[in-house]
C-alpha cells in the first residue's frame, strides 16, 4: 500500500549538535518531497522541499538530501536548538501527499 | 497576511451524530485540503477541492464528504460517526493544488467522538 516510513520514531540530541532524520518513501516516481514540522497544538509547519531531479537543497540550517536510488530522503537540521523540539514528517507527491508517521526530536541542554 | 483558520479548534460528539467543520485558506489560495491525523494513522488525505470541484480524493468512506464555496472556504462533513473518527482533522490551503506546491496547514479541529 501507500506509505512514508521514518526510521526512528524518537531522536534525542543535546542542544548544538546536528540532527538527522530520516524517511524511506514507497513510490519511485513521486516528483516531490516536503519536510514538515509539527509543533504541540499546531498544523505541521512547511521547513523545506525538495524536487526529483535534486540531490540536495539547503534552507536556513536546514539540508534535504534525496537518495532516489534507494528511495531515501533525510532532513538535517545544524546547530539545534531547543525550539526545534516538534515531530518531523516527510511526505511524498504522488497524485497527492502520502506523509510518513512521523519523528519526534526532543533537544536537551 | 492571515494564515489558515479552522472552526471550531475543538469539539465532542457522540456516536451516530454528524459534524461540520470549517476551514477558511488563506487569501488568494483556491486549493483546500482536508487530512486525518491520529496517533494510529498519521496523517492521512482526505480530499482536495480547486474552484469548488473537488480534485482527488483518499480512501475514507462516504460517510466523509467536503465541499468548497466561491469564495474558497471549505467545509468537511462527517456523518454517522464512529469512536474511531476522534482525531485531529487539518486543512491545507495553496494556490493551486497538492500538486508540487507548498501546502500551509491550519491548527486543525480536534473532533473526540464518545
């Protein structure tokens, strides 16, 4: 069936240290991928998108890279600070987003 | 300019009632889409609307049903509800579609069914 995976549910870093998340996606030909960011109470908040025929972008501390090969997309996020705590998810379009279950990071001092 | 705005933020029901909820995008953006999001689930789409037509659609049952108006504001229905249709229920506006364009989500209506 359809469906965006993230490898680890939980991810725990100590506040300035680099944080990677990461998603496996299901359908190869998906053009599009977007990083979203879900803080408590909120709508997921857009952090950064990436098209098909990328490899990489980079946002403000923020990089997206695309592993088409192995249908893998990771999200790393330099410096993080305490406001980063939320649940990230990737999702994928194809004829529509399919978004993954999600993954928490928590940032500790 | 204003984000988007859901109506209500929170509400309960009992099984076998029927809930509408509301969602206004945010200016100048004519694509409204709902999604499910529950701890079991995720989140999950639920249809799209473009111009008041409705343009895709997830795999709900019917007892799930939208509409969109001129004036780009949208409405979700549920009918005959369930325990397990309590969830967060969130809409995205954009210019033109889920297609390949950036999404901006609501805060969403927590719907709890008892």
């Amino acid at each position: 069936g359809e469906s965006v995976g993230l490898h680890l549910p939980t991810l725990s870093v100590q506040e300035g240290d680099n944080s990677i998340i990461n998603c496996a996606y299901s359908n190869s030909a998906s053009d599009y991928f977007i990083w979203y960011k879900q803080e408590s109470g909120k709508g997921p908040q857009f952090i950064i998108d990436i098209r098909s025929n990328m490899d990489k972008r980079q946002g403000q501390r923020v990089t997206v890279l695309l592993n088409k090969t192995v249908k893998h997309l990771s999200l790393q996020i330099a410096a993080t600070q305490p406001g980063d705590s939320a649940v990230y998810f990737c999702a994928e379009n194809f004829y529509k987003l399919i978004f993954g279950t999600g993954t928490r990071l928590q940032v500790f001092p | 300019k204003a984000g988007v705005t859901q109506t209500p933020r929170y509400l309960i029901k009992t099984r076998g009632q029927q809930v509408t909820l509301s969602c206004s995008p945010i200016s100048g953006h004519r694509s409204v889409s709902w999604y499910q999001q529950t701890p079991g689930q995720g989140l999950q789409f639920l249809f799209e609307y473009f111009s008041e037509t409705q343009r895709n659609k997830g795999n709900f049952p019917g007892r799930f049903s939208g509409r969109q108006f001129s004036n780009s504001r949208s409405e979700m229905n549920v009918s005959t509800l369930e325990l397990g249709d309590s969830a967060l229920y969130l809409c995205a506006s954009s210019r033109t579609g889920t297609n390949s364009y950036e999404q901006y989500f609501g805060p969403g209506t927590r719907l709890t069914v008892t």
